[in-house]
C-alpha cells in the first residue's frame, strides 16, 4: 500500500481527461463542428475518463491490499476487474441519464451496444497502460534509491570496521598480546598469528562484498573471538551453535557479526570471576548473538550506529529488520540467514 504512487497516479488521473477534453475542442475548432455538440462529448468523454481513473486506483488499492499473491497473479486481476468496472460504469451511467436530452444529443438512439461500450474499453486501455507504466517507473526509481542506500551503508559499515581493526588501540593490544605470548607461549603466539593474519586479510579481501557467505563470517567471528580469548583468557567464553548443513549456500551482510561481539566485549567487564559469555545460536532460518550483560562502570564512547547500520542493511537486503532484546542480564540480537546471494528485497 505504501509503496503505490498514489499522488502520481491521481495527478495523472486528472491531466489525461483534461487533455482529451481539450484536444476534441481544439479538432472540433479546426474542422469546423458544431461547437456545442463537440463540447458536450467533450465533456462526456472527460467526465468517463474521470470515473474510469479513479475506479481503477481505488481497484489498485483494494487489490493491493486485499489480494495475497504474486504480482503477476495481482496484475492480472486488476486488468480484468478493471475492464468489467469500466463498462460496467458505463452502463450504470447511459442507464441513468437515458431518455434525457443532453444523451440524444450525443448518442444516437440505434447505436449497436458494442459501440456504446468502445470508447469506455479504449479509455480504460489508455489507463491500465498509463498506470502500469507509472507504477513500473516508481519501482524502477525505488530500486535504485534502495541500492543507492544499500550500498552506502555497507561501506559505512566496513569503513567503520576497518577504521576499529586499523585504530591503534586495536593493533596496540594485539602486539602486546602477541609479544607477552611469544615470550610465555611460543606455540599459543604462533595459533594467535594465524588468526590475526586471516582476521586481517578478510577485512580487506572481502571490503567490496555486501553479501559474503555464512561461512566466510563465522570464521571472520571465530578468528576475532580466538584472539580476545588468548588476550583475556578465561574471562572471556564463547561458543557457534550452528548446523554444518546451513553452511552451504547461505548467507549474511559482509561483518555483520563481529561487530557484535566486539560491542560486546567493549560494553562489559570481562574477569575470571564474572566471565563474559558470547554465543551465536542458530534458531531455524535466524542466528541469535547473545552476552549476559555486565556494564563497565565507566561506559566506553560510542557512536550507536552500529545497530542501526545493520538493521539498514538487513531491511534492504530482505525487507526484514533485526530483532535486539535486553531483559536486563541478557543481550540478543537476532538476525536472518539470507538464502540467496545478491538478490535485493523489492516490498
């Protein structure tokens, strides 16, 4: 309902009649008619063409509404609805105004039925196009309005994430935890490494993409977790409770996840005591990233946007918005597992 172009298709409603009613004075001018006889067809054929273009948008509305089905399902019907409507106006309005002057003028008495009918058919012809093509058009801008923000979202968002892997206090902490490993644990220093190595290069060969593979991002998550895990050690737990078959051929926004959990980590307190416990769950076609919450008590700066740039994208993506939950000691944010890859919500 609120994606119809409802302004448009009235505007339009009321400039064709207007200008049909004013080309017929203008042929009947230059040819000569009688003046009076061509005004009232004129006026006749402008006041159908009124009734007919707006039968047909509160049609477009109802059927919008009303019918649940495929566009093509909907389209088909509107166009059959709209015909029967038409002459069906047609006939109401000859039925109420037969026998008066103002008819016989216009219309002879022996006029075959399918005459009478002609003009109403080729009128609501001229607006099923009229609209269609109005409709197709506000689409066709929406869909690229649509992408135009998509796109700049999902380089917000990785400039966002590759502005935190680059800020110094990001690479500050991972020397210093790869330094103290080294010394203390060789072998531990060179499984963080690799970690880091692979966390690194997927922030920058997968920077393009809008859409990478659920894959692909849990094991960006899983690098990310490893290394604040050899960071803090066990005040930090984490499990991914995901099934291996959803693996294949699915999909999530490029860093989607990771975000998470790094808004976590910096919100919380993290001791051996009171650990922090992260987890991603996979509920049906959804993931759930949850924290049992333990706010710092000097909160850490932050812009907010991190929620609200992947509920952006995720409305884009699949017309489906985030869900985030906080019952006081446990925070959730749930989102959808995407079924196919570059292939953008269209309401």
């Amino acid at each position: 309902m609120k994606m119809l172009p409802i302004k448009s298709l009235v505007r339009m409603s009321i400039i064709l009649p207007l200008c049909l009613f004013l080309l017929m004075l203008i042929v009947a001018a230059a040819k000569d008619f009688p003046l009076s006889l061509m005004f009232r067809k004129a006026l006749a054929i402008c006041l159908n063409g009124f009734l007919i273009n707006f039968l047909n948008i509160g049609l477009l509305i109802w059927i919008t509404s009303k019918v649940k089905s495929s566009d093509r399902i909907r389209n088909t019907i509107r166009i059959i609805s709209s015909y029967i409507l038409a002459i069906g106006s047609n006939i109401l309005l000859y039925q109420a105004l037969a026998g008066t002057k103002y008819i016989t003028a216009i219309i002879p008495e022996d006029m075959p039925f399918w005459r009478l009918h002609l003009h109403s058919i080729f009128t609501n012809t001229i607006v099923v196009i009229t609209h269609s093509y109005i409709i197709l058009l506000h689409a066709k801008t929406n869909a690229e309005l649509e992408n135009a923000r998509l796109k700049f979202a999902n380089t917000e968002a990785i400039n966002q994430l590759l502005r935190q892997q680059i800020h110094p206090h990001f690479l500050f902490n991972a020397l210093n935890t790869l330094k103290s490993l080294i010394r203390r644990h060789p072998d531990k220093a060179e499984d963080y490494l690799i970690h880091l190595s692979d966390f690194l290069r997927a922030t920058i060969t997968k920077s393009q993409k809008d859409i990478i593979s659920l894959r692909e991002e849990l094991k960006l998550s899983t690098d990310f977790l490893e290394m604040q895990k050899m960071r803090v050690g066990n005040a930090l737990k984490f499990s991914i409770q995901v099934k291996n078959d959803t693996l294949v051929n699915t999909w999530l926004p490029a860093f989607s996840l990771q975000p998470l959990l790094e808004n976590a980590i910096k919100h919380n307190i993290l001791t051996e005591e009171d650990p922090l416990y992260l987890n991603i769950i996979q509920e049906g076609e959804h993931l759930r990233v949850t924290n049992n919450i333990q706010l710092k008590h000097i909160p850490e700066s932050s812009t907010g946007s991190g929620l609200t740039n992947l509920s952006e994208r995720y409305k884009l993506l699949c017309g489906e918005d985030i869900q985030v939950e906080n019952n006081g000691s446990l925070f959730s944010v749930k989102i959808k597992i995407l079924q196919h890859a570059g292939s953008y919500h269209r309401g």
